[in-house]
C-alpha cells in the first residue's frame, strides 16, 4: 500500500517546492496531458471565430450559431457521458480516450471548413468531445483526492489549462502575424488531444472502484438520485450563468476586440496580434495566481467564493463594455478587463467543481459531473449564439450585450444566496450514503 505524503516532511526535503499542493502522482500525470490538450485549445480559441468570419466570410450569426451547436452534441454526449464514467466497463479511463479521439477528429474537420455543413459538424463534433472529457477527468480527480485538497487538486487541473491555453495563444498568434495560415492551427489541435490520448493510455489507470455490496441500481434510477439533490439543482441554475459569461469571453469578445472597439491600432478594432497578447496576459495571471489564491481561499466556504468571484463578473463585463464606448486608453481598460475576469475565473472554477464533489455520492460520481458539465454545454449553446446575434444587430443590442450580462448578475447572487442557505441547513457530506 503507498504511503501517504506528508505536507511538512515533503517541504522539508525540498523548500522549494512547498508551496505545492500534495497529491498523487496521477494527478500530476494528468496535469500533464491536460497542458498538451491545452496548447491546442489555445491555438483556435482567440483566432477561431476571426478566421471564419473575415477570412471565409460567414456572418458572426452563422459563426455564433456554427459554435452554439456545440451545446447540442455536448447537452446529449454530457447525459452519456454521465453513465459512461460510472460504467463497470468503460469507466473513467475509456471515457477519456473515446473524448480524445472524438474531438480530434472535430478539429481535423474544421481545419477543412469551407462550407457551412462542414463548420457545423466540426463544431458538433468538438463539442461532443468535451462533453466526454470534463465529466472524466473530474471524477478522476475527486477519486484520487481527499476532501481537504478537492480544490488544490482542481485547481492544479485549471492550471494545467490556462498555462496551455496560454502558450497556445501566444505561439499562434505569432505565427498568424507571420503566416497567416488558419487552417494548421486546427490540424496542430487536432494532434494535440491525440498526445493527450497517449498520456492517458500509457500512464492513467482506471479510478472508478467498484460496488463490493448490494444491488446495482440501475442507470434510470442514479439520474432520478441526482436529480432529486434541490441543492445539486439550485446549483446548476446558478452555474448556468457563470459558463454563458465564460462562453463569451472565448467566442463573442475576440470579434468585439476586432471589429468594434473605436481605439484599436486598425480601422475596426484590434489586430489579431494585440488580442492574443491580452489573452495571453489573462492566462498568464491566471496561471501565477491560480494557486496561491486556491489555497488562500482554502478555508472559505466555496458558496462564498462564487459569490465574490461573480462580483468581479460583473466588474469585468463593466470593463468590457467600456472598451467600446471610448476612443482613449483601450488598450489600458482592456487589460484591467481581462485581469479582473482571470481573478474571476480562478476563484469560481475549483470550487465549483470542488462543491459538485462534495455533493456526490462515490457511485453518482460520473452523472454529478455530468449535470455540472451540462451548465458548460447549456452556456456554450446560449452563449455563442447570442453573442454572435447581437454584434450582428449593433442597433439592437451590439455593444449593450456586456450590460444585459451584467444585469443578470443580480439574478445570479439571488440564486447563489438560496444555495447558501440550502447548503447551511444539510452540509454536502449529510447527503453521501452510508
């Protein structure tokens, strides 16, 4: 049996390395595969909805929706995805390799969209795969991590993320300044979730333990189980909103940045070099800060820390909104925007998902994450579509949309103070079964 690492006695061995959180050797493998998965995500996610825009000339509408679909393949793949992780066969591990290869095969796809079907089915592809992945790589994470060091664990996860996607953006947006070739950023992203395949095939176990006593419920019934937590519910109305403002920080703002900011350095906005340097800075704060602020919060309830990190939502969106209202200082009111919603970003996402942990029974593991995960399709397919529509129709909405998102961070905090107060009267770890 492995011994258990002992937070002092490893910082005494290697001062340096203190400050990291103790986990298990998988965890880290896994951070590993994540950071290569990652690359790729950063090398389409400023530069996706410009190419397909200025370069093939789909509308932001069509683009909006073409990405929206994504929700749809992810809101079905999400509710097999939840049987899937909790299967005797499959697990945890065959879950992650199917995701793998299916969203390799969407971005293949959409380095060859020139047609609208085809930017369609990539995106439903891509979005069937994420909606395999999260689901996995969760529940992974929970088995392997004890309850005080959940969001240490998932916050090592984020990191992995924003590091890749961080690299990701920085390599490819110079190398669209020099090039200018769209097309080998999606195929180079495509081989990015297939290094990630490998990582898990070669160096990842199966997690999921199985039941050594009474009847296996079956599936019907574990989705009536989770379904019937008010608390797991009240949370995921909430959650909603967080990943539509998430959905449009990827999708809608970098064609906001190009084409409707009057004090750009071009005649519609910012060049696509300018906007991957402010994503690159949002990454990069968010990689130096997810950890300490982590841990930093550690003692804090996680309901709390959405709270505060749906505050700063707000600030940025108001930041957001400014960047296209004034002429002067654009590039100065853009970084503090994207520094405000990587604070934002790195408080709400390990305790989100360390909560939904929390909440789940050790069998409804895979469904838990998979509701959770719904809230990411449910945000990507409102999120993208709406975005899309209201920078289609300037004299409409256009600009105003960070104000209209804003505005529903009121509803957000009403949903997340009932949570609280749900939360308060029945702790997560009353509803586990014996």
């Amino acid at each position: 049996m492995e011994p258990s690492l002992d937070p002092n006695q490893q910082s005494s061995h290697n001062p340096l390395l203190a400050w990291l959180p103790t986990l298990k050797r998988e965890i880290w493998i896994l951070a590993a595969g994540q950071l290569l998965l990652f690359i790729g995500q950063g090398f389409t996610l400023v530069y996706a909805s410009i190419y397909f825009v200025n370069e093939l000339g789909f509308s932001p509408t069509q683009v909006g929706l073409a990405q929206g679909s994504m929700g749809v393949s992810g809101t079905l793949g999400r509710f097999w995805a939840g049987n899937a992780v909790d299967h005797s066969t499959l697990g945890r591990r065959g879950t992650l390799l199917i995701a793998a290869a299916i969203a390799a095969l969407g971005s293949f796809c959409l380095s060859f969209a020139t047609t609208y079907p085809l930017l369609v089915v990539g995106n439903l592809l891509l979005g069937l795969g994420i909606s395999l992945y999260w689901p996995a790589t969760l529940a992974v994470t929970v088995d392997l991590t004890p309850p005080e060091h959940r969001t240490e664990a998932i916050a090592l996860t984020r990191l992995a993320d924003n590091l890749g996607i961080g690299l990701g953006a920085l390599i490819a947006g110079q190398y669209i300044a020099m090039a200018g070739n769209y097309q080998i950023l999606f195929i180079c992203k495509g081989l990015a979730y297939l290094a990630f395949a490998g990582v898990v095939f070669v160096a990842i176990a199966e997690t999921r333990q199985a039941s050594s006593h009474g009847p296996k419920p079956d599936m019907l019934s574990n989705w009536r189980q989770a379904l019937s937590d008010r608390r797991l519910l009240t949370y995921l109305i909430a959650n909603i909103f967080f990943t539509t403002y998430a959905a449009q920080i990827s999708s809608t703002l970098p064609l906001y940045l190009s084409n409707f900011v009057p004090g750009g350095n071009t005649e519609t906005g910012f060049s696509e070099r300018i906007i991957s340097y402010f994503f690159v800075w949002h990454a990069g704060l968010k990689i130096v800060l997810q950890l300490p602020v982590t841990r930093g919060l550690r003692s804090v309830p996680h309901v709390l820390i959405l709270l505060g990190s749906l505050v700063l939502w707000a600030v940025g969106m108001l930041f957001i909104w400014l960047i296209g209202i004034v002429s002067a200082n654009a590039v100065l009111i853009a970084l503090v925007a994207f520094g405000v919603i990587a604070i934002a970003e790195i408080s709400y996402s390990p305790s989100a998902s360390a909560l939904v942990g929390d909440m789940a029974p050790e069998n409804l593991r895979g469904i838990y994450f998979a509701l959770d995960s719904e809230c990411w399709a449910i945000g990507f397919l409102i999120g993208p579509t709406l975005g899309g529509w209201a920078l289609d129709h300037p004299s409409l909405l256009g600009k105003n949309l960070w104000l209209l998102l804003l505005i529903t961070t009121g509803i957000t905090a009403g949903i997340l103070l009932l949570l609280r107060r749900e939360l308060g009267d029945n702790p997560p770890q009353e509803i586990h079964p014996v």
